[in-house]
C-alpha cells in the first residue's frame, strides 16, 4: 500500500514539473494577426443592457417618428399621436418579421416608483393601441425607465414635456 502512495507523488510531481516550463506570450495590443485594431469597440452597437438583438434600419426613418409624447401625469396617448402608431401597425402588420420594443419614460416630477410605474403604463397604452391596429402581441415588448434615461436635461416645462414619452425602437 506504501508503494501506490508513492507512485502517486511522483506522477504528480512530474505533472506539475512539467507544466511549469511551458509558458504562453502575453497578447500584444498593437497586434492587428486577427483583424483587429489592438482593442474591443464598442460604437457598433447601443449601450442597451437588455441584449434583445442587433439593431435594425428603422423603416420610417425621417419619415415617421418614433416618439410618442404625453401630457402632465397622464398614460393617454393624444389624439395627433394616434396616426403616428397606426401606421407603426401597419408597417408590423404588413411584416411580421418586425419586432419592436416601447420604452416608456416620465419626467422627473414624482417619486422614483410613481414614475416606474407611469412609464410602464404609457408603453403598455401605445402597446394596446398597436394591438387593436393589427400588430401581433409577440412582435412588441415593453419597458419602463421611468425618470432615469431623460431626453432633455433642466427643469422647464419644455425640458419636462420632452422627458414624458414613449420610445418605439425596433430590433431583430
């Protein structure tokens, strides 16, 4: 039994004798072998943590507005905005390979949890107001970040009305 202990030492002292000589270079940052221009970048893509896909060209761009703005403490989208969502349904329901997300946001005015919960309601109002148009359900999520991602910083009516909105992103 003595014998098997020692054996077993000594293959492990080998091992380890072994393993120590080998060393790997450390990566050179001006190194371009793969590629690359020596460091990550990070402008390819937004800086969203949510990780639901590559951004996709915006069929409407500079033609329709991805901003649905909302009054004083209120989750109703206006009358002028409806248009605007209508024929974002229609472009969803015309493809229905199209996913978008609604990001519901509010202004600063409120506690932080009233504001969460404003948010979430705007969005989930153009959300319904997507459904009824012919979107699919799958195709839209929401989210709310409340008074946390402002548009416009300062503390002017002008400043507030620009914070209360709902963004219409559309990812793959």
């Amino acid at each position: 039994m003595p014998h098997y202990k020692l054996i077993v030492f000594i293959l492990a002292a080998v091992l380890l004798v072994g393993c120590t000589g080998q060393t790997l270079p450390d990566p050179d940052a001006a190194d371009t072998q793969y590629g690359g221009d020596g460091g990550a970048s990070t402008d390819t893509y937004s800086d969203d943590a949510y990780g639901n896909g590559e951004p996709i060209a915006d069929p409407y761009a500079g033609e329709l507005s991805n901003i649905i703005y909302f009054d004083f403490d209120s989750w109703e989208v206006r009358a002028m905005d409806t248009d605007i969502v209508a024929r974002h349904a229609a472009q969803m329901a015309n493809n229905s390979r199209l996913e978008i997300r609604l990001e519901g946001h509010a202004d600063e005015r409120g506690s932080r949890e009233y504001n969460i919960g404003l948010g979430e309601r705007r969005s989930q109002a153009v959300r319904r107001l997507l459904l009824i148009q012919g979107a699919a359900a799958g195709q839209i999520s929401t989210v709310s970040f409340g008074e946390e991602r402002p548009q416009a910083f300062g503390s002017s009516e002008s400043d507030y009305a620009q914070n209360r909105r709902v963004e219409i992103k559309y990812i793959n």
